[in-house]
C-alpha cells in the first residue's frame, strides 16, 4: 500500500476531491487530511489526519527503543564483568536489565516524538501554514494508477506533491515531485 499525497488549494476542492475518492472507492479509513483548519474539516465532516501521521511518535519511540537497547547491553555486560550482583546471577537478570531499558528507551523517544512533527510532513509544512490542505490517500496497487488519473482529468488544482512507498516505514523516504 502507498500514500499519495495531494496539495489542495481549498476546503472546497479539498471536499470534491474527497467525494469523488469516495466513488472510487476509498474509504475514510484510506483518506485523511492535514489542515491547520481542523474546524472546516469537521464542519465538512471531512476524515483528519491522526497523530500518528502528523507527530513523530512512531519514529522517534523506535530510535529510543534501539538506544535503550544498547544501553542495556552495555550496562549488562559490565554488570555481568564486574559481577555486581554476585557471581551466581541468572540470565534472566541481564535479559530484564536489557529489556527495561529497551522500554525505557521506547518510552522517553516516544515522549520527544509527541512533541516534534512527523518529518515526512515538514516538507509540506509551508503549505498548511499557508491555509492549504494536503491529502493523504492510502492507495491499493490496483488503485493507484485510477486515482492519479481521476486527480489529473477531474481535479488539476490538486497538486501531486508525493509518493511514499510504505507510510508504515517512518525511516522511508517522501518521492517528492
């Protein structure tokens, strides 16, 4: 599954845009919307975007979790060189040493990621602040070649502003055109 993402100049297109996706076939659940207009989106009964699509929680909680993992390797090693709990210490104790702080890890990256934008949107960050709209839509393989061509025939105001191979993937890169 990819995301396409779309720049849309107005609430009114953005809601064209989203009625014809509809026919297509693409569910609210496949659409969602970054606005810095949450309230037209809502008075259009519109789908927003989620936090996990807008903040970098995902990203950075996986980034905490590796440096937590790799804290808890050193530190028990070094509890289990310097034998800091007796020479007789199960490995079950090193195994919960490396996986407490595997989670405190995944935590504290979590906590920075709520607080910084998701970085596959900064790029379209001018846009939004702009009062523009940019759209996400969650596109089947067997779907991506009928939306791009109903973008282009029906609604030439929307600009393709990029591919994503894998939306999941919060180390994949944007294909910006």
């Amino acid at each position: 599954m990819k995301c396409i993402y779309y720049i849309s100049p107005s609430l009114k297109s953005t809601q064209e845009i989203s009625d014809d996706l509809h026919a297509l076939g693409v569910a609210d659940w496949f659409l969602h919307i970054v606005s810095k207009d949450e309230g037209g989106l809502a008075t259009q009964k519109l789908h927003s975007s989620n936090y996990i699509e807008t903040l970098d929680v995902v990203r950075d909680g996986l980034i905490g979790a590796a440096c937590g993992f790799a804290a808890g390797l050193a530190i028990a090693g070094l509890t289990m060189v310097m034998q800091l709990f007796g020479p007789d210490m199960p490995l079950i104790g090193y195994i919960a040493i490396v996986f407490v702080l595997s989670c405190f890890g995944a935590w504290v990256g979590g906590l920075v990621g709520i607080a910084s934008e998701n970085k596959k949107l900064a790029a379209f960050r001018d846009e939004i602040d702009a009062g523009k709209y940019l759209i996400l839509i969650y596109a089947k393989k067997n779907q991506e070649a009928r939306i791009k061509e109903m973008m282009a025939s029906r609604h030439p105001e929307g600009q393709l502003a990029a591919t994503d191979a894998s939306f999941l993937n919060p180390f994949a890169e944007l294909k910006v055109s």
